[in-house]
C-alpha cells in the first residue's frame, strides 16, 4: 500500500477523496501518539483505506471478578486493547462498524451476546460530518471512563448488563475514577 504522501488530493474525487480525507485525519491526530496507533487492515482498489485496526495502550475495565464476600464484583483492568473499524461500501453515508478485538467492560461496549465488542457511539445522530478520528478520540475517552450512558433511556447503554454494574457497583465505589499512569 502506498504512504499516504504519495496522493494527490486533487486528483481524488467522491468517496475516494473521503477515505483519504478520513486517513489523513487519522495519521495526522494519532501518528506521534504513544497512546494510540494504527495498521490499514485492508484498502478498496484505489489502495485507499477501508478497514482499519486501533491499538489502544490505555488503562481501561477489561471485565469483573467474581463476587467477593460483600457480593460486590471489582473491576480487572487492562492496557492493551484492538479495535477494527471497517467502512462499508456506502461509507460515508453508510455507517462505519466499530468493534473490539478484545474485552472491554463499558456499559457503551457490547460485552455479552452475540454482538460482542460493537461499540456504540450514536453515529446516527451526528451524520456524515464527523471524522473517524473524532469517534477514535470518543472511544479514548470510553475507555479511560470519561464519557459513557448507563442509565437506560435514550442514547442507551449498548450492553445492559455492564451498565447495571456501572451503577449499582462502580459508581457507588468510585471504581470509574482510575489513574492512567498505574
């Protein structure tokens, strides 16, 4: 695949001309970011990126322990997480996948089922206007905690059962005020 140097802006046009507007968002914000980096998994023909892997080194809720003796489950945490983002053929007007490769617990991250790792982040709601790079800096800030919905009404929790625990546990502890640099 060739460096992203090597296009011409004007010579793109339509959706070739927004994948690469979307890649050159994304290597510009992260590309001397020891917290976040990026592989293309795959380019359409034009060689231009439509799959793509984030690798997160953030301190995040990575699942929960069993129940201790006061029936409280702790959270377990992890540094390292993998998100692919894969755009479909509609893109932009199509709505990009977000998915974790690995586990993340966030009420905002689905956990359980069948859809496990789809990562809501309300893509409806903001339309075509709002660059992948931005939804990369929004799971940032899932992961570190800083954002997320756990009560059940609209925008919803994408999994229910993290975003009960959310509140009836995590809260309550102040288990969601975590260091990054521990």
């Amino acid at each position: 695949m060739s460096g992203i140097d090597s296009y011409d802006e004007k010579n793109l046009s339509g959706r070739s001309y927004r994948l690469f507007k979307e890649w050159k968002a994304i290597d510009k914000r992260f590309k001397n970011d020891d917290k976040v980096e990026y592989i293309i998994r795959k380019p359409n023909g034009d060689n231009l990126p439509v799959e793509y892997d984030i690798f997160f080194h953030i301190k995040s809720i990575t699942g929960v322990r069993e129940k201790n003796a006061n029936g409280l489950q702790e959270p377990i945490f992890g540094n390292e997480h993998v998100m692919r983002i894969k755009l479909p053929n509609s893109f932009p007007a199509g709505r990009p996948e977000f998915k974790f490769k690995t586990d993340v617990w966030h009420p905002n991250i689905r956990y359980f089922g069948d859809f496990k790792g789809n990562v809501c982040l309300n893509i409806t709601d903001h339309g075509t206007f709002v660059s992948l790079a931005d939804y990369i800096d929004r799971v940032i800030e899932y992961l570190k905690y800083e954002d997320y919905f756990a009560i059940n009404e609209y925008p919803y929790p994408e999994d229910l059962e993290v975003a009960e625990w959310v509140i009836k546990q995590a809260e309550p502890n102040n288990w969601l005020k975590f260091k990054q640099d521990q």
